[in-house]
C-alpha cells in the first residue's frame, strides 16, 4: 500500500525462507526519500494537502456568481455544511461566525489527509503518524480554552468549567477534580487518539488483507490461493468502510471542535 | 503460538464498546422508525455517541502497540 510495501508484498511472498511477515507498528515507518533529506511521504502529503485545498477553495470562489457552476456548488456545499450544521447548531447564533475559519480548515485538512489512504499510488493517510495530530488537538484545546477566557475571565471559566451548576455541598470536593480532569486535561488527548486509533488501525487492516491475500495467493497451493481471493475481496470491502471512517473522523473531529468551544462560550443557566 | 498477549486484551477490549454502539444505533433506529422528522437532529446525537463509545476501544489500541 505505500512504498515500502511494494518491497514487503515481495519478500513476503518470495521471501527468503517462505516466511510471511505481517505488517505491525513498523510498516508505518517510511524511509526518507532519496535526495531530499530527512523529508519522508507524509510530509510532502500534508504540504500537498494544503495546495488542493487552497487551489480547491481559491478556484470553487473565483467566479462566484449568482446561479453558481459545478466547482462553485461543490465548495458551497461543504462550507454550508460547516457552517449551518456544525458550528452554528453547536456553537450558537451570537459568536459562530469567528470560529468558521478554523472549523472549515481543520475539516477540509482532515478531510483530504484521510482519504489520501484510499487514493491509488498516495495511499497513506498521513494521520496515521500521531505528530501530524498533536498540533491539532493543541490548537482547538488553546482555542477552545481562549474562548472560554475571553467570554468569563479566566477565574470565570475555571468556574464555568469545573463547577456544574447548581450543585453544593461537599460533593463538590468530588465533582471539581472530575470536571476539571475531564473538560481540561483529557479532552486534547482524546481528541489526538481518537483519529490516529482510527487512521492507524484502518490502515493496518488494508495492509494486512493485501500483503496476507498476496503471500497466500504466490504460495503455490491451490487451497491457500482460494483463500487469498477471498482477502482481496475482505480487503475491498474494508476500503468501503474505512471511506466511510476517513470522513465520519474528520466530521466528528470538527463537531467535537465545536462542541467544545460552544460549551466553553456558553451563559450559565 | 507466537504473539502478544497485549493483542488478546485487545480483542477483548472490543467487546464493551461493540455493545455499547449497537445499542446507540438501535436506539436511534427505532427513535427515528418512531419519529421519522427527528432524524437530523438524533443522527448528530448517535453519532457523537458512538465516536464517545468508540473512543475507549481506540485508546486501547494505541495502548496495545505501545505497552
């Protein structure tokens, strides 16, 4: 599936001694590419990323017209989407507008870097390495928490954050610790896990139907190469729901973005 | 047998989380069967539910390759 595949399904399926080596964390571990330095596959696909999406919005508004064209309709239609279903249902009718910037990018960015794993010839999702992510979730967890302490200070929004309302008592002295670790420290690390688990794990199992259908399909017995048919047709199948995956991430991404930063603006009732 | 016990764990992992999603998706199937204009609105809420749901099986899978 990536480059240093091609070399994998080889050996598997001549391989030395006729062993098949299943993929694991370390297929996930390109080499630099030649002549470039320590440059490896995902960066240059996170930085083409940035060109479709930018050559993408820049085109699709262009020639913005009354009755719109194919182009101008497709980037309507994701950004309407953006903006009505995500941040306006979730962060309200009063602040959303300054947050659609940021909410439109991260989903457009998240968007593409997915579904690079399905593209044929890219074929790898550049959120399956966890330090493309990191700076994600760190921006929507400052942003968020700004939010916050913008709209009610910053003793008001530890308040706001860690004290439900209308709650006393002695219970608090529970609650507080709780909220506290739940809305503060946890969320940033769910965020970061959530998509690399699904990237990672995805890609693995694409990996693992194609390179185990190939080393059965070459074994040279007749019974084993019924059952290699059958895993590059698990295998497609997997394709379909990991398309499915690759956009419900970046849709949840964006809506739990949002969600929290709408939680975090939020008046106290 | 060769492996990591990790993997097992893993696999076992799944269990609680695969319960719990298709309990959320029944739910909102017979919440739209019952109610079929509610759907935009519970088709955000199941899925933010399952994404909550599926989060505790994705941690351990990040846990199982690198404990």
């Amino acid at each position: 599936m990536s480059a240093t595949l091609i070399p994998a399904i080889i050996s598997a399926a001549e391989g030395g001694d006729g062993e098949f080596v299943p993929p694991g964390p370390s297929s996930f571990d390109l080499p630099p590419i030649d002549g470039l330095g320590d440059v490896t596959k995902p960066m240059l696909l996170v930085v083409l990323s940035a060109i479709i999406i930018i050559g993408f919005t820049v085109l699709s508004s262009r020639k913005a017209a009354v009755v719109p064209g194919r182009l101008q309709f497709a980037g309507e239609a994701v950004y309407g989407f953006v903006r009505n279903s995500l941040a306006r249902d979730n962060i309200g009718a009063e602040h959303y507008m300054k947050f659609v910037p940021y909410l439109f990018s991260l989903f457009l960015f998240i968007l593409v870097n997915n579904y690079y794993g399905v593209i044929p010839f890219l074929q790898f999702p550049s959120f399956s390495r966890i330090g493309f992510i990191v700076p994600l979730a760190l921006i929507t967890w400052l942003l968020y928490i700004g939010a916050g302490v913008y709209a009610h200070g910053p003793v008001g929004y530890l308040k706001h954050a860690t004290m439900p309302g209308g709650i006393t008592g002695p219970i608090l002295l529970l609650l507080v610790p709780l909220e506290f670790i739940s809305n503060i420290l946890v969320r940033p690390f769910t965020l970061t896990l959530r998509l690399f688990g699904n990237m990672f794990a995805g890609h693995l199992l694409l990996i693992l139907f194609a390179t185990g259908g190939a080393a059965l399909l070459t074994s040279g017995n007749i019974g084993y190469g019924v059952v290699g048919v059958l895993s590059f047709g698990l295998g497609i199948a997997v394709s379909f729901l990991e398309m499915l995956v690759m956009f419900l991430q970046a849709y949840v991404f964006t809506l739990l973005a949002s969600m929290y930063i709408g939680e975090a603006l939020a008046d106290e009732h | 047998m060769e492996g990591s016990l990790n993997l097992v764990g893993l696999g076992l992992a799944a269990i609680g989380p695969g319960v719990g999603i298709g309990l959320i998706f029944a739910a909102f199937i017979s919440g739209v069967a019952r109610q079929p204009e509610a759907r935009g609105n519970l088709q955000s809420i199941a899925i933010l539910g399952f994404v909550l749901a599926e989060a505790l099986f994705i941690i351990t899978v990040a846990l199982a390759f690198v404990l």
